[in-house]
C-alpha cells in the first residue's frame, strides 16, 4: 500500500497490532487510539533486517491513547526516528525508562496522562531531544527525580553529557500526588514557558524552583495546599502573564511591589486571607491593572 498517508482504526475492539516495515511506505499518521490493545509492534522483514536499507517509518503521528498497554518494550519505537507526535495516554503503563523512547529524536509531543499510578526513571526523557510539549497529568505521581529532565548528548569518545531541553515550551503535571519539589527540578527546562502544577499536595516551593526557567509565562499551581510563597519565588517570576494560586492555604503575600513586572492575569479565590493582608493585595492589582482570573481558567 505504497500510497496509504492515513490510516484511521481507532474505537473498535483491536487486541495486538503489527505493522510491517515497508508495507505502506508513505504512511504518515495512524491512529488506533480506543481500542483493546495491550501491545504494538514494528516488524522488520528478514530481507531487510541485515540490508543496507535505511530502517526509518514515515511515520509522523502515531495516537495509542486509551488502550490497555501495560508495558513497553526498550527500543520499541526505535524505528519511528521521524515520528513529532506520540499519544500514549489512557492506558495502564506502570513503568517509563529512557530506553522506552530510544530513536525518538524527532518527537516534539508526548502525551502520556492518566495511566493510573506511573512509575518515571532518572533520566527518563534523555533521548528526546525535540520534545516541545510533555503531559504527564494524573498519574499518581508522589515525586519527580531531580534528574528526570535533561537531553543526553554523546561525543565520538563514548563521554556523555545532560544538556538542557531546549525546544520544551509546555509541561503538564496536574492531577498528581506530589508533596515537594526538588529545587533541581526544572534546571534543565530553561525555556520553559507553561507550568502547570495544580491539584497536587504541594505545602512549600523550593528556594531557586523557578529561577532557571526566566522565560515562564504561564504558571498554574491551583488547589493545592500552599500556605505561603516566598519573596524570592516571586520575585523569579519576571516573565510570568499569567499567575494562578486559587484554592491553596494562603493567608497572606509578600510585599508584591517590584515584583512580577509582565504580569497580566492573576487568580487568588478560595484562600483564607487574612483582611489585613488582603486589602494590599486589592490595591496591588487594581493599581497594576491585573485582570482577574477565576478557577474555571483552563490549561
């Protein structure tokens, strides 16, 4: 099927899916999403596993969202070295390890949300060097490896490095179980411009958390259970348009004056502020022209 660039199989009751390497050349985009998959394999034919043929799918788009694949096989994808877009989400995977997105150099979005209670390895994303947006929402995750972000780069001599994730623009954790944040979490984000962090557990935020992402404009830490954010958190937060604390355990703010300059959208409902505290904060925002954002803001 030479000519075939799309290929559409979703919401039926597909249990395996095997497709042959060469069999449909030009496809670009496949979608199996909602079926019963509990696997998906590339098959290479005998003729061409030992051939001088480049071993590379067209393939752009591969969707496997909402299925009921429990595991990935190392070096599964590695074959997709032109794939931009992989949806992994609503399954049930338990574990993800770098080797899992082995090949993936071209990958810019990944989708991997609500698989249940998700396990992430140090150094899971190593291999994804283009990777421009990530969703890891409702997962069950509790804690985040200081060293899960970061781009593995090899010299001739076998000596390896961790770069920074220069292409990631948007990073979504919401729904999730964590209680604190490693200061070293985002260091290798630095263009980071959408962090969302709500409905989680989080009580303090790191000294330095934000300061390596300067370019952050969106940051959403909605209903969790902050009771204060320090001056110095604030005050790393130059680029930031959009700010979203409703529904922690704030009582009061820092001194708001030279802080937050590009500010344009705030949300602070559903805190138990203090009215001393509170009347400042109503000053600050009338004075600055800050538009009010209620909890129905969307990611």
């Amino acid at each position: 099927m030479e000519y075939l660039t799309f290929l559409d199989l979703s919401h039926n009751n597909l249990t395996t899916f095997n497709i042959t390497f060469g069999n449909c050349p030009s496809l670009g985009a496949l979608y199996l999403n909602n079926n019963n998959l509990t696997q998906f394999q590339i098959t290479l034919p005998a003729e061409i596993v030992n051939s001088s043929v480049e071993k590379v799918f067209s393939l752009k788009a591969l969707d496997l969202s909402n299925n009921s694949i429990s595991e990935l096989i190392e070096n599964q994808f590695e074959l997709l070295g032109g794939l931009q877009l992989l949806n992994l989400s609503g399954n049930k995977i338990a574990v993800l390890k770098s080797g899992h997105f082995a090949g993936l150099t071209s990958l810019r979005y990944l989708r991997l949300q609500s698989n249940g209670k998700l396990e992430l390895s140090e150094h899971t994303f190593e291999a994804l060097k283009q990777l421009a947006m990530l969703d890891l929402s409702y997962n069950g995750l509790e804690s985040l490896d200081p060293n899960l972000f970061g781009y593995k780069q090899m010299d001739t001599q076998g000596l390896y490095e961790y770069l920074p994730m220069a292409h990631m623009r948007w990073l979504n954790l919401n729904g999730n179980k964590l209680q604190q944040l490693d200061s070293r979490t985002f260091e290798k984000l630095p263009f980071l411009e959408e962090l969302c962090l709500s409905n989680n557990a989080l009580r303090v935020l790191p000294e330095g958390l934000f300061v390596p992402i300067q370019n952050l404009k969106v940051l959403d830490m909605r209903r969790n259970q902050l009771t204060e954010i320090s001056s110095d958190i604030l005050k790393s937060l130059n680029n930031a348009k959009d700010l979203l604390i409703n529904y922690n355990q704030l009582t009061t703010l820092p001194d708001l004056n030279g802080t937050l300059p590009q500010l344009q959208r705030m949300g602070i409902d559903g805190n138990p502020w203090e009215r001393a505290s509170f009347a400042p904060l109503e000053q600050w925002l009338i004075a600055r022209k800050i538009q009010y954002l209620t909890d129905d803001y969307y990611f």
